[in-house]
C-alpha cells in the first residue's frame, strides 16, 4: 500500500521503498529482502572489488535516501523503507554463488537477524536515529549473516 506522502514522482522514494516491493500490505521487509536477493544474481557476475564498492556506495546513499524519505513521510523508518533490507541482503551475499541453495540460506538467516535483532543489531535499532541508524542495524544483520554464512561454507567444503 501507498503511504501518504509518498511522492511517486521522486525516484528516491522509489529506491527507498525498493523499487515497490515495500508496498506490500504484510511483510514488507520480507518482499524488500526477496527482492533484493533477486537482483543478487545480475550483481554476482561482477568482480568482486566492484561489488564491493558498490555495496558500500548502496549502504552510503542509503543513509540520504532512507533518511530522506523517512522525514518526507513524517516516519522513522516506516515499514515500507527497505532500501536498508536491499543493502543488508547485498551485504550477506557477498561472495555467495548465485545458485538457489546459497542465496536462499543466505535471505532465510539475514531475515532471521532481521527480524529477531539479537545483539549487537538491537543495540544498533534502539541507540542510533536517522538515516543512519535505518540502514546501520540492517548492515550490522548482514555482516553477521554473511559471517556465518562463510563460515557454514567452509564447514561443509
């Protein structure tokens, strides 16, 4: 659903709301996060460095482009924002195959962080405001997702 105040002339809220996928009546951030694990499998096929930077550069504007929309809406992170899940999936598929296997094991533990906000993303969630603080506990998700994503590949290699 379109919240009030969505500009749907501002490609920021676009990028904010992940393309649409935010608009969904239940589990936005789970669409956001489905979403963005698809658009995994065009960015896999670049070296890794370039996917690097621009998981960062994603991370960066998100900061402005969450924050942005955020305030425009007269929301802190309101629900339908998932540019942060986008940038938090991209953050725990680093390095992944793109095969079903691996990105879906990798959506499946980023949701769970997500979701449950153990330390140290709850801290993150609860200390950290803005721009920043909407895409901070996302990244801090990924990271550890990731982390334990690799270390489950190098368990079962």
């Amino acid at each position: 659903m379109i919240p009030p105040g969505f500009d749907k002339s501002s490609p920021v809220h676009w990028l904010a709301f992940g393309f649409g996928s935010g608009f969904a009546p239940k589990a936005p951030g789970t669409l956001g996060s489905a979403a963005a694990t698809l658009l995994y499998l065009p960015l896999a096929e670049l070296p890794l460095a370039i996917y690097g930077v621009l998981v960062v550069l994603g991370f960066v504007a998100g900061v402005w482009i969450c924050g942005s929309t955020s305030r425009q809406l007269g929301v802190h992170d309101h629900g339908g924002i998932v540019w942060d899940e986008f940038v938090g999936v991209w953050i725990t598929l680093t390095g992944v195959p793109p095969n079903l296997s691996g990105m879906l094991f990798g959506f499946l533990l980023f949701r769970l962080l997500d979701i449950v906000k153990p330390w140290p993303i709850k801290c993150a969630d609860k200390k950290v405001h803005g721009g920043f603080g909407i895409m901070l506990d996302d990244a801090i998700a990924g990271i550890l997702a990731s982390a334990c994503l690799q270390a489950g590949f190098l368990l079962i290699a």
